[in-house]
C-alpha cells in the first residue's frame, strides 16, 4: 500500500490509536512504550502485515528533526533548575566528555571487528554517543523511578542536553567521510561554533522569549502555547541558520523559560507535555515504517556485539572517565552506565549517511537500528530492577514530588491566608506575572469588589483586592508579605533565589 493525500490521515489516525492503546498496554507489562510505537511501525510497513511502502530517509529526517524539537523542548520546559543546579557539572561532563569517550571506544572497537575505514567506524560511533531524550524520558517520567543520590536530574540532564554533541561529532565524522581530502583537524572550527554559538543563541533566545511571552497582549489563552511553539522554531532554525547547534539551542532556551515566569505558564507546560508524547509516538512509527527488517537481520551478529560492547563496556568506561573529578559512588557511576537508552535519535542520525550518498549507509542504518532497539528492550525493561539491585530506588511511600510537578497538576496546597492590598502598594497596577512571587506560593483566587475571579499571569492587581494566597508552608508567607510590601527583584535569572 502506498501512501496517498487520500489515505493518510485514515491511516496516520489508525496507527496512532493502536500505539496508544499499545502503550497503555506495555506499562502493564513492563515493556517500553516507545518500543511497541516502533513495533506497529514495522508491522505497519512494507515488509508488515499493512504493506506501506515509505522508502524516503528524508522525509524520516524532516520528520525526526521537528518531533526532536518537541521532545527536547518540552524536557527543557519540565527542567527544575532547583534539582538540576546541584548535578550542573556532572551533567555537563557525561553531555560532552562521556559522548566523546564513548564515540571514540565505540568506533575504535567497530574499526577492529569489521572491514569500515577508521572513520566509517567513528561515524557510527558518533551516532550511538548520547543516550536518547525521548527513551530516558518516557521510561523515566511514566513509571515516575525515584532515585536516591540526585540521580534522575543527572540522567535527564544528560540526555537532553547530549544530543546536540553527538550531533556535531556525527556531522563532523561524515564530512571526513565524504571528502577523504580532509583531515580532522580541519573539522574542529565547525565543532567548536556549533556549540558556542547554539549555547549562546539558546540563552538569549531564551531571554528574548520570556519578553515577547509577558509583553504580548494575545486575546485568546489558547494561543500562547502556539506563540511558543513558533519561537521555538524561530530559534533552532536561525541558531542552524547562523551555524550553531539548533538542538542545543533550544534545549538551553527552553530550560531557561521553564524556569521563569510567564503568563500562561500551565496552559503552556500541559500543551507540551502532549505535544512531546504525539511527537514520539510519530517518530516512532515512522522510524518503523523506514525499516526494513530483512535488512536488519543479516547485521543481527555484528549489531548485537557491537550494542554488548556499546552498554557493558564504552558506556561504562565512559561514565567513570567523565566523573573522574567528582564525588559519586561506584554503585551512582554503575546505574548511569546503564542507564545509556539508545532510541530515536541515533535512528534519525543515521539517515543523514543514507542522504550523503556514503556507500555503506545502508548497513550503517541496519546497524545503528538494531543497537537502539537491543538498547531499549534490554536497558529500558530493567531500570526499575537495577536500581533495586544497586539500592538506589526509594520506596513508593517517599517519592519526592518536584514543585514544577506540583504546579502542573495543582498538588493541593497546605496553608491558605487571605491578603489585602491597600491603596499605594508598590504591587497596584502590576500584572501578577511581574510580582516575583516564590515559588512554593499561589495567587489562587482575587476577591474584587465582593465578586472572586480566577487570575491569570496577565491578571492586573487593584488597589483593595483580597488576594487568597495557597503555599506550601507557614514560612512561605513570610516570602509572599516581604514581596508585597516592598518591591521583589523580577526577571531573575535561572539559578538565583526567590
């Protein structure tokens, strides 16, 4: 069955419903939801029980690029820089010395155990570096894995902010392979303006969307999550376009604006959260429908030693290396190794071999496909058990909840008190968004002129408005009154205290 403008949204709809029941399914069971999205995309393409035909690595790689955008976008967004600052380092170390650690042992062991030139062999390394955003996510988030020892930040930190690494070092490895005239040191100007430039273009693309998101008078509540849908795109593009990273770039831009203060910020997180989970289930199911399994079974050997090496050796070593410098415990060091989930990404880094016209795209892709699902089936079944093993998981009874959740989903508060701003207040006039409220405290009600009204971010305070304020504790009323009656320092940057 080819695919027609007719066809495609019946089927498009069919196979969408079926992953999901599918996916409801699979928690049940244990087994990774985004493995059975993969599986009914096989099952669905040209070798499948469905016969469609889809044979176009670019329409895959289009595809791969946008759904990427909104995966890291909204893990960015659901990034508490609260958990996360503590682990910075660690997090940053295992994103770029642990990626190159890996690229290389992986492509050295490849070059030893096939006919690949050197970097044919570091090229795919490269592709299989970083540990997939949408597979730690997913896995992680959907059986809600609590960690001892600051964990889950370091592992989703990790793999939201490595992709843009692999990326570069993939980028780089294929232009050393389709133009044998070059050498390595050639390539080393385009890597380090990659990431300068996407990490800056990512901060203050961050900055400018925070402004244009609170200053923009939009009439409808339902448009803000679209306006941020086009800034973020606006970024990764014009990040591309000026020749950094696009990926990095919105990641960081992203993190910062999941860490401030906007107008609409709930309406916002839930759009994205959606939004991250259709773009998954469609990347998925594409990557399965480009595959063809025949091909994938005479690399079977090769891509099975190849994934054994990848996550019982090179993550591993690789991990240890990165964390040289700082304090963790074997037992901490042995769970992040593990939890190197190879997904989607590594798949739609593999058709840029296939669109290069390289000669061994072809079994490249097979190769890198099948390390991405043995990854998935063999790592991602058996988080939950080596974290018992290892004694890292806490009980059910104490699972921390993080405020960002707390915020998202209305976790109830537990002190509620009544404030009245008097005439003069340095907060009349001022829309709620700008008070620079802590974060442990809400704005749930305002009581003007003896009516109550549901405030927005946008939501002006007036003089004699009782404000019914909810917060976490006592003491957080002590924050609340101090930022009422004097000025509070807005816009702070991520990082700094409330």
């Amino acid at each position: 069955m080819n695919l027609t403008i007719e066809n495609i949204l019946l089927i498009g709809s069919i196979l969408l419903l079926l992953s999901i029941i599918a996916g409801k399914t699979s928690y049940k069971v244990g087994v990774p939801t985004l493995l059975f999205f993969l599986a009914i995309g096989m099952l669905a393409g040209s070798e499948g029980v469905a016969g469609i035909r889809f044979d176009n690595p670019q329409a895959a790689q289009f595809i791969g690029i946008v759904s990427l955008n909104f995966i890291l976008f909204s893990g960015g967004l659901d990034t508490n820089w609260k958990y996360v600052r503590p682990v910075l380092r660690e997090g940053l170390a295992l994103s770029t010395a642990g990626v190159l650690f890996t690229a290389i042992t992986v492509g050295f062991f490849i070059y030893w155990v096939t006919d690949f030139s050197i970097y044919e062999s570091l090229l795919v390394g490269s592709i299989v570096s970083s540990t997939d955003a949408a597979a730690v996510f997913s896995i992680l988030r959907s059986r809600s894995l609590a960690l001892k020892n600051n964990l889950r930040p370091v592992l989703e930190l990790e793999s939201g902010s490595n992709d843009p690494m692999a990326y570069v070092l993939a980028i780089s490895f294929l232009t050393l392979v389709t133009h044998e005239d070059q050498s390595l040191i050639s390539v080393l100007p385009m890597f380090f303006q990659q990431m300068l430039v996407g990490a800056a273009a990512g901060y203050l693309f961050g900055r400018l969307s925070k402004f244009i998101i609170n200053r923009i008078k939009l009439d409808f509540e339902g448009l803000y999550p679209v306006l941020v849908i086009a800034l973020m795109f606006i970024t990764f593009s014009f990040t591309d376009f000026a020749g950094g990273n696009g990926f990095l770039a919105i990641y960081i831009s992203a993190v910062y604006l999941g860490n401030q203060d906007l107008i609409h910020k709930k309406t916002i997180f839930k759009m994205y959260d959606g939004l991250a989970w259709l773009m998954q289930i469609v990347l998925f199911l594409t990557l399965g429908l480009l595959v063809f399994p025949s091909a994938v079974f005479p690399v079977i050997g090769i891509g099975l030693l190849i994934s054994l090496f990848l996550m019982l050796v090179a993550r591993p070593l690789s991990v240890f290396l990165s964390l040289l410098p700082f304090k963790s415990s074997p037992r901490r060091k042995l769970y992040i190794s593990w939890v190197g989930l190879r997904g989607a990404v590594p798949i739609v880094f593999a058709t840029y071999p296939l669109l290069a016209g390289v000669e061994k795209a072809d079994m490249i892709f097979n190769i890198v496909f099948f390390i991405s699902v043995s990854s998935v089936i063999l790592q991602g079944t058996t988080l939950a058990v080596v974290a018992r093993w290892l004694r890292l998981s806490l009980p059910e009874n104490v699972k921390p909840v993080s405020e960002t959740d707390k915020l998202i989903y209305d976790f109830p508060k537990s002190v509620m008190k009544e404030l009245e701003i008097m005439p003069g207040s340095h907060v009349v006039g001022k829309k709620i968004v700008d008070l620079g409220f802590p974060h442990n405290a809400i704005i749930a009600m305002i009581r003007r002129s003896g009516k109550y009204i549901t405030p927005g971010g946008s939501t002006r305070i007036h003089a004699h408005d009782q404000l019914v304020v909810l917060s976490d504790t006592r003491e957080g009323f002590n924050q609340v009154e101090k930022c009422l009656d004097k000025p509070c320092e807005t816009g702070k940057e991520i990082g700094e205290e409330k």
